[in-house]
C-alpha cells in the first residue's frame, strides 16, 4: 500500500520552487478535494487497523481501490466529485463518494 500512496503523492504534488531570495521547495497540491480526502481516508484506516477493527487485508484492498480510482481520475473533469466530497462529513461518506466513481 505505501508503494501506492508514494505514486498517489507523485500524481497529486508538485514541488515548487520559489525562488529568491528563498530556495526552499514549496508544495503544490492539485485538486487538493481530492487529495485531501485520500489523507482522511489514509488515517481513519490506520486508526482502524491499530485498534483492530478491520483487518488488514480488507483495509488494504479498500485503500489500493481508493487510490487507484483517485490516480485515474486525475486528468478527467472531476469537479462534481470534488463537490461531493467538499460535503462529506466523515470517512464513511468519502468511501461512499469513491464506492460510486465507476472506472470503465
């Protein structure tokens, strides 16, 4: 699963280079909706797995399957899934946004 959040980062953030007369590298998070929304799911899974409440194999698969429909939708118009997920109050609505993108 890291290897996937590693390529879900690459996908999702951009250094920037601000220039002088500071040279540290600044972060830009496109569509940061869904970026954002990835995180929250990344940690409400970890919360799940430390205190066993679902196994690893079913988080794992779960988080590959968000991930992968996240990387996908990267270059489509996803303006009413960002909405969607702008609306979401907790992790189960967010899961339930991703549940119902279709990748054909």
């Amino acid at each position: 699963m890291s290897v996937k959040l590693e390529q879900f980062n690459q996908v999702y953030t951009r250094k920037v280079n601000l220039g002088p007369p500071s040279y540290t590298a600044s972060i830009e998070i496109k569509k940061p909706d869904l970026y954002y929304s990835v995180q929250k799911l990344t940690n409400h899974y970890r919360k799940c797995m430390k205190k066993e409440i679902l196994s690893q194999e079913k988080i794992e698969k779960e988080m590959v399957e968000i991930i992968n429909k996240s990387i996908l939708i990267f270059n489509q118009e996803t303006d009413s899934v960002e909405q969607e997920l702008r609306q979401a109050n907790n992790s189960k609505d967010i899961i339930s946004v991703f549940e119902r993108i279709i990748i054909e």
